[in-house]
C-alpha cells in the first residue's frame, strides 16, 4: 500500500488544491434584469476541461431568480468535508432551542481522534464548542469533526438533512467510523486512535473501499447544497439572527475564498476533497453576496480516477474555474 497520508487523509478541501471542478450548461435570466452573461458563460466552458463527473450549479437571486446555470446538478457525486456544513448548522440549530451551548467546555483525547486533523491532532485537553466548529470549518479537523457530531448525534443530523428535502445527501456516522470503513473494517467497527494510526501507516484491515459506496460516504448533488445555502440565507434552517450570524461568521473562514472569490465580497460556504486508491473528489459549495444583498448561490464538483500527481493539475483548473465564474458573475450583477 502506499504512503497512507497522501491518499486517505484529504476530506477537506485543502490549501494545495485551494491555491492552485457531460452535458452543456443550461442558462437562463429574466428579461427585466437583461445582464452581458456572455463572460459567464465563457468561464463556466472552464469546467469542461476537467477529467472524469463534473457537475455545477450556480444561482443568481433566490430559486436563481436573475440567473441560472447547471451542468448535471442532480448528479450524487463525493463531496468530502463539504458536508461539514450540514454538523454547524445542526449544532447552531441545538444552541437555538437551548439544547447545546456555545461555552460548552468539549473534551479533546484519543477517544475521539480522527486523522486528518491539522488543529486537534497532537492536543489533549478541553476547549469550547465554538472552537472545536471554527476547527471544523475552518481547517476542517476530522478530530473537531468528531468531537461535534458526538454532541448532536449522526442520526439528528440526518434528520435535519431530510427535513430540508436534500434527499441526495449522506454523511458519514463519523470520519473515524469512514476511515476504518473505506480501509477494509467491517461497518459499523470503530478501530479507535490504534487503528487511524495504523492506516496512516499503510496498513489496511481487509479490501479497500471507495468513497462512494453507501454505508459511509460523503455525496451529495450540486443541486441540494444551492438549495441548502438558499434555505440558509432565507431564515429557514437557522432561525435566530444571532446563529444566523454565527452560521455566516464561522463559514467566511476558510482560506479558500480568498483564493477563489472576488475581492472586497462576502463570501462563505465548506469545500471538500478526497485522494482515495486513485478516486480523487474536489468540491465547493458555498454562498456570495454581490453588494453584500444579491445573493449568489454555487456548488462546484469534480470526482474522477487518477494517480495523485494528478491533482495539482486538476486542482488548478478547479479553482481557476469557480474564481473566473464568480468574477465573471460580479462583474454581470454587481
């Protein structure tokens, strides 16, 4: 097997990929905003480029009231940490009704360890619930990951997801529970801290798994999180101002749309990759505000096969992609 970090670790979109996702797109706007699209339309053919499932949407006002493009947006493709979000707005949602706290002191040990954790991995102590999201978000610690879904529970969070009618998509029980999983453990065996350590070693526990499979994934349609972003802006998911905020607050931070989106315009959202056995997924979902008011709405997603030297390359053209269709996007309705 080969060197377990680079090919089993990347569930979320990371600063490489960052900095370096079919059928044609179906486009449309209403006459009484009468916007040049050409120049959008001319950055989305950036995603044609791309190898393997591409699928996008991007909706300018709600429902894409102003504007509207697609490319296979029903299509469940792997979506990574992406489904981070759908963890921070469950506990925003539990804080809401009184349920979870916010100061909440969250412990951070082995018992909840998860590879992939650029922030949690070598602490062990407590620390408030707002860092252990903020970790989540904004770094996308596995550990922080964990540590959050132990306190609303997996199957509250499904619940959630059903209840916004985003009917294509899964999370995992757990990243640990998708790791021992995808690395040949029987489902539902948890192999704790030992186990994380031996796979990042290289050692399997039996056949190797890809990501989409379905018992523990991450997938979802470029159509459901446009939806999901949307519900969210609209008061329908979170319903207080205050976690509203807090929803807006911890989803602007991650460095990725510094890179990505257009300068001087709030933008936030969760990406989210894999590097599995040659199955590779980059995504990118997230919400714009042209002017701070117009809503601009997206989800960008790439899964194919291919050796990793592969995705640097892939990662690129990704990323110049989305940042020359959310410019383009401003230009037209800004």
């Amino acid at each position: 097997m080969a060197n377990g970090i680079d090919r089993r670790a990347l569930f979320g979109l990371t600063a490489a990929a960052g900095a370096a996702l079919a059928a044609p797109a179906i486009l449309s706007s209403e006459a009484e905003a009468a916007p040049d699209t050409g120049d959008i339309k001319k950055a989305l053919r950036g995603f044609d480029k791309l190898p393997g499932d591409v699928a996008y949407r991007i909706n300018v006002g709600r429902g894409g009231r102003r504007f509207t493009a697609g490319q296979r947006a029903g299509d469940r493709l792997f979506v990574g940490s992406s489904v981070k979000t759908f963890i921070l707005a469950r506990y925003l949602r539990d804080v809401e009704n009184g349920r979870l706290s916010l100061t909440e002191q969250l412990k951070v040990n082995n018992a909840v360890r998860s590879l992939s954790s650029p922030v949690f991995l070598d602490l062990t102590g407590t620390t408030p619930a707002t860092s252990v999201l903020e970790a989540m978000i904004t770094h996308s610690d596995n550990t922080a990951t964990d540590i959050a879904l132990r306190q609303v529970g997996a199957g509250r969070v499904r619940t959630f997801i059903e209840n916004a009618g985003l009917s294509s998509v899964r999370i995992a029980t757990s990243t640990r529970l998708l790791f021992c999983y995808l690395a040949g453990a029987p489902f539902g065996v948890d192999e704790g801290w030992a186990g994380m350590k031996r796979i990042a070693r290289g050692e399997d526990f039996g056949p190797l798994r890809s990501p989409m499979n379905r018992r523990e994934t991450m997938q979802g349609s470029a159509e459901d999180f446009v939806s999901y972003y949307e519900q969210i802006r609209g008061g329908d998911l979170i319903r207080t101002e205050a976690m509203q905020r807090e929803f807006r607050r911890i989803s602007s931070m991650p460095a990725i749309f510094w890179s990505v989106g257009p300068e001087n315009t709030p933008i936030f959202g969760k990406g989210g990759s894999i590097e599995w056995d040659n199955f590779n997924a980059l995504c990118l979902p997230g919400q714009m505000l042209i002017g701070g008011t117009l809503p601009v709405t997206f989800s960008f997603v790439v899964n194919w096969k291919g050796k990793p030297s592969t995705i640097p390359g892939v990662g690129d053209q990704f990323a110049s992609a989305i940042r020359d269709t959310l410019a383009a996007t401003a230009k037209a309705f800004g």
